[in-house]
C-alpha cells in the first residue's frame, strides 16, 4: 500500500511495488534492535528485519511499531496480517508518530483495511497536522475545504493549505494562491496571491506560470 513507508530517525523511505528502499538507512544508535533491523532491511533480510523491529516495538518504540506494522500489512518478511499490521500502527499513532496517524488517517479516508469513515480521517490527519506532517496539512485543508469528515471551512482550509505551502508542496502554492486571488477563507490579497503561483510556478506547476502573469497584471496594468 502506498501510503507507508518505512522509516527511521534521519530519513523516510519509499516502499515501491517491490517495497524496496530507496536510499541507504540512517541505523538509529540508541536502540540496538532498531539498528540491527535498518541493517538487515538495508541487506534485503526482511525476516531478521521484522524480527528485529518486533522486538523494539514489543517494549514500546514508536518507530519500530510503525515499521512492523509496514512489513505486516504488505507481507515483507513473511506472511501478510493486516490485523495485526493494523494493531501495531494504531499503537504507534496513539504514540504520537506523525507518519503513522497519516497513514491511519489514509486508511480511513479510502476505507483501506479499516471501514471507511471521513470523520476518523480528519482526526487522525489533525492530529499529524499539527506536528507539522505536510502531507497531513494538505489532506487536513481537503477535508475542510470539500466538507469531508468536517464542516465546510474555507478559513480552516486556507490555513492548512498555507501552512504546506511554506513547506513546499506544489499543489497547496497553487490552492493558496487562488483562495488569494479570490477571497475564499482569507482576505483578498492580490500580493499573497501573486506570490504563492509564483511559488507554485518554482515547484513546477506551469499552469501557475499564467496564473501569476495574470495577477501581475491586474497588479500593475499596463
């Protein structure tokens, strides 16, 4: 499932189709059985590398639940148990862990190994939001802005978009930069706006390249 992905104290790593890991881990020191598991993933010996993690997530690391629960759900390492994948990234969201309380939150919004519920969705992507998970803000300004498992609210909405906007996401620039232009939960601010497509532009998005022209203009016509 895309939405995890293992991690550890310095890095996050994807897991593709084949669950590979893209970069090289970070092992971290302060825990024997977290470093001895980032060695054998690292060495593609997913069953040290579960057994590892299990061990640091049975006396309650936070880290090593979410990664256990990662090799449970997508059956790296031996069998596949959602169940039990499920339990270990409840434990770790209840722990704090940002990335996990999105990936719960992910599950809920699609109704992926857990009933679908839009409301749960939202708490758990506030939650991560909060601790300043990016992709956490966007989905949390979504819900806002959609009136999905929380009330319709264009100033809640604009706040989140914005607050991944400074963290760089492309697509929050742009969402910010409209509701800008347009008034929608902020006030109209033609400079803001101008500034977030161009930033949007920057990230690479070319369609807010002509938005930005446009505001220019209406900025300082000709």
């Amino acid at each position: 499932m895309a939405v995890l992905r293992l991690l550890c104290v310095a890095a996050l790593f994807t897991l593709a189709a084949a669950a590979s890991v893209a970069k090289t881990p970070v092992a971290p020191a302060q825990d024997e059985d977290l470093a001895e598991a980032w060695r054998a993933y690292a060495a593609a010996d997913y069953t040290r590398a579960r057994d590892s993690y299990r061990k640091a997530a049975t006396r309650g690391h936070s880290l090593a639940q979410f990664n256990l629960s990662v090799m449970l759900i997508e059956g790296q390492g031996g069998a596949a148990d959602t169940k039990e994948g499920l339990e270990w990234l409840r434990k770790a969201a209840d722990a704090g862990l940002a990335r996990a309380q999105y990936s719960l939150g992910v599950f809920y919004d699609r109704g992926d190994i857990v009933p679908k519920s839009t409301a749960d969705a939202t708490t758990w992507f506030a939650k991560a939001a909060a601790q300043g998970w990016r992709d956490a803000q966007v989905s949390l300004a979504t819900q806002y802005y959609l009136g999905r498992g929380a009330p319709k609210d264009y100033k809640e909405a604009a706040k989140w978009y914005e607050r991944a906007a400074e963290q760089g996401d492309e697509g929050a620039s742009y969402i910010i930069a409209s509701m800008y232009e347009h008034g929608d939960g902020v006030a109209q601010d033609l400079e803001l706006a101008f500034y977030w497509y161009t930033q949007a532009a920057a990230y690479g998005d070319l369609t807010a390249g002509i938005k930005a022209r446009e505001v220019r203009e209406k900025l300082h016509p000709q």
